[in-house]
C-alpha cells in the first residue's frame, strides 16, 4: 500500500480529540482511504460524513465536515479511537489484529478516567472493548441502540457502524444514528 500511495500516512492512525473527554468512540480500523490516507480517524471517508455531521449537530464538533488532518475540526468532550490502529488486509480487521492491538484500546479506557460514555461502533468494536476491560464476550449483547451499564459505572452503548455498506442499504439511518446521540447527550447531561 505505501508504494502505490506513498503520499498516504500509512501508519498506525493515533486517537483523536479531546484528551478529558467524556465521550469515547470506538470504530473498526482506520479506512484504506480515509484515516489510512489522513492520519485521523473517520477523516476523508464515507464514513466520517455521517459521524463528522452526527458530532457537530450534538455539540460535539466545531464543524460538520473532516477532510484532512490539518483542518480546523476540533472535538469537544468527545475522542474517536480505532480497535485496530493500522490498516487491515482486505480493509477489514482479522481477529488476530484485534488481538494484537487490544493492549493499546485497554490502555486509551483505563487512563481516561472523565470517560462517561463509551460508544461502539459495530460489533467488532464491541468485542474489542469487551476485550480491553476484561469481559467475556457473552457478557454484554450488541445491538443497534443497546445501552449497558460496565462494572465500573460508565455506560455502553452500540450502534451500527457508520460505513457507506450500512447508510447506502439503509441498515443505518441519519435518524437512527441521532438517536444514539440522543442517548448519549442524555448520559452525558444528566
């Protein structure tokens, strides 16, 4: 991939936002070319539309669009991670990647102690965070909108993941989508 692309980042794509943030998103893997291409995670690719749009509207992002890593966007009490922190084979994270770096996913949720909410998006977000904080997979079932409660207090959610796969069949909506921020804006005001 760095030869065909040599102007892409290329490397293992770091968490982005707010350092005392309240809210923690969790997604699958940097993009091929998106965060891959970028260096930030859900920028410059379809997914980011509907998460960079969804952020902005709940308060969360000065603006509602992400193309480039050195654009004006910031995050206010919310931090975007990845599961797998560098681009996967085929574009989806095998389990032995989700493995390997679940160390860096269970570091990112135990030195973020204002963490309030954590949202996953997808179900291999899911188990991975299951994974990170020490769970058993069975634990905590994933489904569109699921809030749970963690032994620690803070609270779960899932939601489909923002992929153009999920939007284009309409799996996702932009009103689903709200929803889960909803909830969340909910968590968090409370």
């Amino acid at each position: 991939m760095r030869r065909r692309n040599p102007d892409y980042h290329g490397r293992p794509v770091l968490p982005f936002g707010d350092p005392r943030a309240r809210l923690l998103i969790v997604g699958l893997a940097p993009g091929m070319h998106g965060a891959n291409r970028t260096g930030r995670p859900f920028t410059g690719d379809f997914a980011g539309i509907l998460l960079y749009e969804t952020l902005h509207a709940f308060g969360f992002g000065s603006q509602p669009v992400s193309l480039a890593a050195d654009d004006d966007l910031t995050l206010t009490d919310c931090r975007i991670t990845n599961a797998v922190k560098c681009l996967p084979p085929e574009n989806k994270p095998e389990p032995a990647e989700i493995r390997t770096c679940n160390h860096y996913l269970a570091a990112e949720l135990s030195t973020a102690p204002d963490v309030r909410v954590i949202l996953a998006l997808g179900l291999v977000a899911h188990k991975a965070v299951l994974m990170a904080l020490g769970l058993k997979q069975s634990a905590l079932t994933f489904g569109h909108g699921a809030r749970h409660v963690l032994p620690d207090g803070r609270i779960f959610i899932d939601s489909y993941h923002c992929s153009r796969y999920n939007t284009q069949t309409r799996r996702l909506t932009s009103a689903d989508f709200q929803n889960v921020f909803r909830k969340i804006r909910d968590e968090l005001d409370a």
